[in-house]
C-alpha cells in the first residue's frame, strides 16, 4: 500500500510541474501591466509605472519608456528579460535609467554581441543599475533583437 501512494503522489507531483512553464516562473506573483498611459517625463512619454509586482509583455525591436519610483536615495534597478519566440538575435541592447530631475542617467549597453548568446539556455537577461536619487526615474529599453519578451523591474 506504500509503494501504491508514492507512485500516486509522484504522478500527481509530475502532473503539476508538467502545468509550469518558464513564463510563469518568471512572472509568478505579479500582474501584467499592459502599459498603455502616456505619463510626460523628461520630454518624452512613459507608458506605465511599473512596481516590483508587475511584469510587462512586449516585442522586440522596440523601445520602451517606463517608470520606476525609488523611496530612498540609494537603491538599484534589477531590469530582467526573459526572451521567447526568438528569430534574430541582433546586436544591441540598452537599458538606461534617469535620475528623478533628468539631469544625469546610467546605462548598460552592450553592443555587437549576439543577444541569443547572452541570454544563455535560460533566455534571461538581467541587467543591475544604479538608480540614484529618491522619486520617479524614466528607464528607457530598446534593442535591435527580433524577439518576444517578459520584463521585470525591481527595485532594491
């Protein structure tokens, strides 16, 4: 009768990760924000503010305006991509925050790469930024890549 309800729970264990796929890891917990509002921040146009709670589906080759809200003074931005329905890989990729008055920003920017290498067999690619000063930052996104993708910003 042991053996019978370990091969029970087993199958039953098999047939609940069969139910898992690699979006809804990455996105388990949080909502998605269709990012569809036009927010005016330093002279350009922002679609949403995203929390650490939301995730946004979107397709390369774009960009992207987005907002962060950072409550003290020193903190990072974890902006993590995870890349499906993967055609060409392209080259290049940016993802730059703004400080809350505009005046300064920082950036990772990796160029003349093949992106589909970078992501590696998990298809993710994370970037960490500085994200200085305290209030709303404009993160900008593009890349040249043909590609689906989930994003997530963190804020830590």
């Amino acid at each position: 009768m042991d053996k019978f309800r370990f091969f029970i729970l087993t199958g039953f264990i098999f047939a609940l990760t069969g139910c898992v796929n690699d979006d809804r890891v990455f996105t388990q917990g949080r909502i998605e924000d269709l990012c569809n509002e036009s927010i005016p921040v330093c002279n350009r146009k922002a679609t949403c503010l995203m929390g650490n709670d939301e995730f946004f589906s979107g397709q390369f080759p774009s960009g992207q305006y987005l907002l962060v809200r950072t409550e003290f003074e020193d903190m990072k931005l974890i902006a993590r991509f995870l890349l499906d329905e993967m055609t060409f890989p392209g080259t290049e990729m940016l993802v730059k925050i703004y400080t809350p008055d505009c005046s300064d920003f920082e950036e990772d920017h990796p160029q003349n790469v093949d992106l589909f290498d970078l992501a590696g067999d998990d298809r993710i690619i994370e970037f960490e930024l500085d994200a200085a000063g305290r209030g709303d930052h404009l993160v900008e996104i593009f890349s040249d890549m043909s590609a689906s993708y989930k994003m997530t910003l963190e804020v830590e």
